[in-house]
C-alpha cells in the first residue's frame, strides 16, 4: 500500500509526462550548502502542478522538487537569524538549511527536548541564535520565502492563461486535511477556483475537491452555486487510496 506522499508524488509524474507551461522569473534562489543564496534571471519551466501548503514538517521536499513546492508558513527544517527582542534590529535576511548532523534527543513523554548544546551552535553570522523559520503568531520577525511566493504566483498566472486559451482544458485543486480554525489554505483554494471560474467565461473548466473528515463543504457562494466542489467526508490517505484506484482502473 503506498502512502499519500507516493500517491501525489505518482501523480505529478503522470502529469509532468504529459504537459508543462513556462513563464519566466528575474530572481531565482537555492540552497547551496547550508544558506540559500539568490541568483540570476533564468526560466523556470511551470509543471502543470504545484504544492501550495501550509504544513512545516518540510515532508513533501522527500518527494518533490523544492520549485514545486509553497510553503506558506515556512518549515522546521530551514532556520534564520532571531534577531534580538530587546532591540529594534531586523534579523539578517539569510536562510539556512538545518545541518543534517544536528539531532534533538527528545523527552516521549513529555515531547521536550534539551536544545542547549544544539542552539549554541546553531548561530547567524551576527553572533544572535538561529530559529526556525516557521511562522509563528504575532511573528514580526519571520522571514518569508519570497522566491517560492512568486514561483506559485507565477504558475498560477500561467495556469489561467492556460485554461483560457484551451477550453477543453482541466483544472483540479485537490485539497487535503485543511482546518478551519487557520484557514490560509482552505481561502487560497476557493479563492483560485472562483477566480478561474469567471476568468474563464463560467466554463466548468475548475474543480476543487476537498478532502476532510471535519470540515469537507464550503460557504463560498460561486462555488456552490455552480458545482464546483466535490466534498470527501473521509480522512487523506484512505480518500488518496481509493481515487488512485479509481484513476488505476480508468487508465
């Protein structure tokens, strides 16, 4: 039985095999090494998918391309400058991939780990202490990725013209486990459904499916009117299983 990672991962490739857009992008950005750096203008070639999320496990950079991938509230796994709370002094702007030789030693039962040998190491050039660099509330301090904020603009834009230009063309967004309680997800989801449905004159050229054992329906009025949402009552790898098999069979 293949997990839901090796599911998505199985069906971006199908896809890659069969179609790709390119648009172009004046600022690119990498890690190399243990910072991410920003380099010169170049093409980035628009798969016809993209991983917009908000999870900060970083588990989906196991599967997928790092230009793929969207992570809205940052991971666990890339860290940056503090800053110093006391003072008014922005952070330093780099990111830093966590060394893969740091391990946490954490407490089961109590799920707390010592990090006091660890987060001496782990400092910015500045002498401050590295964090992680993940989106906290009231985080006036965050570092945004904005490199991959404009590589999913980018795509989304070119998905649009897409689908204009091709009215045969199809569009799904499929939506998995998202809550209600931060919903950045759930808006940015009904947002480019809705928006691609007037874009494209009203042809039903965009579904949303929504997988949730909670909270599987929305109140978005374009969406419901026009049908545009198949709601999945059940949790993700069991829902990814059973459309795998159903995608298996018609293929």
């Amino acid at each position: 039985m293949m997990g839901r990672y090796h599911i998505l991962k199985k069906w971006s490739e199908r896809l890659r095999a069969k179609k790709s857009l390119s648009v172009k992008t004046d600022q690119t950005g990498a890690i190399e090494g243990q910072t991410m750096k920003k380099s010169s203008s170049e093409a980035i070639i628009c798969k016809p998918f993209f991983i917009y999320t908000s999870n900060v496990d970083a588990h989906f950079h196991r599967m997928f391309d790092e230009t793929d991938i969207y992570e809205i509230h940052g991971n666990v796994e890339t860290w940056q400058c503090s800053g110093n709370a006391r003072s008014s002094r922005n952070v330093c702007p780099q990111l830093h991939a966590l060394p893969k030789s740091i391990q946490f030693d954490i407490n089961r039962e109590t799920m707390l780990a010592d990090i006091t040998d660890i987060t001496d190491r782990l400092q910015c050039g500045c002498q401050q202490r590295l964090r992680p660099n993940v989106l906290m509330f009231h985080d006036h301090q965050w570092i945004p990725n904005h490199l991959a904020e404009k590589n999913y603009i980018q795509w989304e834009a070119a998905v649009e013209e897409h689908l204009k230009a091709n009215p045969m063309s199809r569009f799904v967004i499929v939506e998995i486990g998202c809550g209600t309680r931060i919903p950045s997800v759930r808006k940015e989801s009904e947002v480019v459904v809705s928006d691609i449905f007037l874009k494209c004159e009203k042809r039903r050229q965009v579904q949303l499916v929504r997988i949730n054992p909670e909270f599987p329906n929305s109140d978005n009025a374009i969406i419901k009117e026009n049908d545009l949402l198949i709601s999945i009552q059940n949790n993700a790898c069991a829902s990814l299983q059973l459309i795998d098999e159903l995608i298996d069979a018609i293929n």
